[in-house]
C-alpha cells in the first residue's frame, strides 16, 4: 500500500527559506507560551484567592442551623434548644472522603475592654486541636501562645491589641449576653495576639477555647452554632456538601450545608469569569498569529507557483497541490509546538515550584473578602495546555488554507509561459 508523498513533501519545503520557516515557527511557539503561561499564572492567583478565603479562618463548608444566617443570633444552635450529639456529627462529616477537617464552633457578640478602652468584638470559640487543622490564621502567633482549653485565656487580633493597648498578660474584661437573658461578664488573660492580614478580623475578633465561651454566654456542651468543614480541593465543596446533605441527621432539626461559593458569590463569580476569559485569550492569540503565518504561506506560494504549474501540467490535481501547502503548513506547527514546549515547560515548573515573591511590592491585598499575597506562582493545566496545542496547529492549518485554494488554482500554460 502506497503512502501519500505530501506529508514528506511538506517537511523538505521547510528548508526552501529556513529564516522564513524560524520566524514563522518562533512567533506561533511564542503564541503557545503566552497562552500557557498567562492562563497558568492566572488561575494561580485564582486559586491563592479561593484557597486563602477557604482555608485562612472561614473553611470550604459551613454546616449550621437553617436559621442562623444571617443575623447569626445566640440562640440559633444546631438542633435548636435540645443541642445535638457534636461527636456523632463530627463523626459522620469526618467519614466523607473529601473532608480533611472539621471543627466545631460558638459565636457570641460583646464588649472587650482594657483600661479605658473599650471596644466591640465578635467572640468565636474553638476546639483548638481541629482548628489548627482546618484553618491558618493561628499557625504563626504575632506573639505569645495558643490558650489552654478550661483556662480564662484569649487571643486577640493585632489591630485590636492596638487600639486596646493590650499586652501579653494583660487582663481584659468581656462583657456580653447570656443565652438564659443574664449578663455575661468576666475576666480573661491575654495569652497571644493573631494577624491574619484582614483589616476587619485583626480588629473585631476574639478567640478563646470553646468550653470557656459556652461557659460565659451559658450554652451547654451540646450546643453549638456551626460546624466547618475543609476539603481536599476547595472546588469540590460543592459536591461534598451534596453528600453531606444526605448523611446529616437533618430529619431531626433543620440544617444547612452551604459551601464557600455560596458564602462568597462574589469570589465565586470572579472564578467563573476567569475561567470563561481562558477561551478568549486563547482565541485573541492565534486569530492574530494566524494572519502572519497566512502571509508566510502566500509568500511561499507565489515562489513556488511555476513547481505548482508542473504539477497540474503533469496530472496532479488541485487537491494534490492543497495538500502539499497543508502539510507544509502543518510542518511548520509541529516545529512551533515543539519549540514552544521546550521554551514553556521548564518556565513552567519553575514558577510553580519557585514562584517569585511580589508580596514586597503590593503588601497584602485583599479581593472579595480574601487575601491575595502576590506572587508569579502558575498552575499546572493539562487539559488547557492539550487545547492550545489542537489551537496551534488548527490554526496554520486554517492560515495554509487560501494559500493552497490559490496554488490549487495556478493556471499551468500562463504560469510556464512566463505571463
């Protein structure tokens, strides 16, 4: 079985005008770079963004009850005024395969005051063993300790300190209201000071263990106001939460299984119209390139027109010369994708592994309710990286099409008569 000469054909024309051949093949190799690395990068800050606002204080998932945003009120516990079994929720959420962590909490609004300060703060009790697995935002302690779970001890964030003028062993008194209509007050002992880079955590919250804030507001063990949750990849949240939805003990008490991109629609959005721009700089790119490589194949053409008139002359027909410029020009995207790959791939794994750090310049930014500490780190994406090369090569094949049409259609006498 005899195999068709174009493809080879196609290959040996490379050499007719190599700096020709380089120049087309370096501006299609640099249109696969720009594609791979500016989607790269972008879906790198995408992902800082998503992970930063799911991971520093606020999780992947938040189970609570239906009622509870969001007005967040003291009394609207899980299971209501009975409480709920925490250990046997606990249990059934950590059984998911996606789950990495879950950790309970108690939120209560107040006063906190140091002296003649005095200011307003969010109060929010944790079980300090799952927290430090599920968040961030207490890994490095500006300064001094976690507190110790039964002890009067809190943490405070930075700006906080500040405008309290609080130190590390300073008494603080915490004025609030009970969940049985009393007043809640005591004293608690500043034990360690947080920064999260969030302007309006570092100045409203107050961490303290979770038995010592159900302890001041007088909520028993058994009542708390939410659960989060922490996956193994923020974006399958919301599959997660479908799942847990069917496991939770909801026939007993109303709950809510709601993931981050319903809590953050804003953050939510932002991804979706990054991901949809993917497709746009991928189309912007090589509709551009595809004028030039066009305007290399017609020059290439018009040079060899009297080889394309002995050839018709011969008996070759017009499809015979199409495909000669179409492998021609399939060629020269096989040479560019090569060339782009060996320039890109290392590029590549260099940033993701060893991303410079822009953070010195910008300082800590935040978008859409989360913190965004800028670097050039990219992310790896396979299937983008196997779409740009289909765009790559379907794109000199489109350029090499009305350049072959033409070459197609060389009259043979006129041509080899010299008119």
């Amino acid at each position: 079985m005899s195999v068709a000469p174009w493809p080879r054909l196609g290959w040996r024309n490379l050499d007719r005008n190599p700096k020709r051949t380089v120049l087309t093949a370096l501006g299609m190799a640099v249109g696969f770079f720009a594609c791979v690395f500016i989607v790269g990068w972008s879906q790198g800050i995408t992902n800082e963004l998503v992970e930063s606002a799911t991971s520093l204080v606020n999780g992947q998932i938040e189970i609570h009850d239906e009622g509870f945003r969001p007005d967040r009120s003291l009394y609207d516990t899980i299971g209501g005024r009975e409480g709920t079994d925490v250990e046997a929720l606990l249990k059934v959420i950590d059984a998911d395969p996606s789950v990495v962590a879950a950790a309970p909490r108690v939120y209560a609004g107040g006063l906190i005051s140091s002296g003649n300060s005095t200011l307003a703060g969010m109060f929010m009790g944790i079980d300090l063993a799952r927290e430090l697995d599920l968040t961030r935002f207490l890994d490095q302690l500006v300064e001094g300790r976690l507190p110790i779970a039964g002890q009067n001890e809190i943490l405070v964030g930075k700006e906080m300190a500040r405008q309290l003028s609080a130190g590390l062993d300073d008494e603080l008194v915490v004025v609030g209201s009970g969940a049985d209509g009393s007043m809640a007050n005591d004293l608690y002992t500043l034990v360690g000071v947080f920064r999260t880079g969030l302007p309006d955590l570092d100045a409203a919250f107050v961490v303290m263990p979770i038995d010592v804030l159900q302890t001041l507001v007088v909520l028993p063990a058994n009542r708390i106001h939410e659960i989060v949750v922490s996956t193994i990849d923020p974006f399958v949240a919301e599959a997660t939460a479908a799942r847990l939805v069917d496991v939770l003990p909801s026939a007993a008490f109303a709950l809510e299984v709601i993931p981050w991109m319903a809590l953050n629609p804003a953050l939510a959005e932002y991804v979706a119209t990054a991901d949809a721009m993917y497709g746009i700089i991928l189309a912007i790119v090589f509709g551009i390139a595809i004028f030039g490589v066009a305007n290399s194949m017609l020059m290439a053409t018009f040079e060899r027109r009297r080889e394309f008139a002995v050839m018709l002359a011969l008996g070759a027909t017009p499809r015979a010369v199409w495909a000669v410029v179409l492998s021609e020009a399939l060629a020269i995207g096989v040479v560019s994708l090569v060339l782009g790959a060996v320039v890109t791939l290392p590029l590549m794994v260099w940033f993701h592994n060893a991303p410079p750090d822009m953070s010195w310049l910008y300082n800590d930014l935040t978008l859409s309710g989360a913190l965004l500490r800028p670097s050039l780190r990219v992310e790896y994406d396979v299937p983008f990286w196997i779409a740009t090369a289909v765009a790559l090569l379907v794109t000199v094949l489109l350029a090499g099409l009305y350049p072959a049409i033409r070459a197609g259609r060389t009259p043979p006498a006129d041509t080899l008569s010299g008119l």
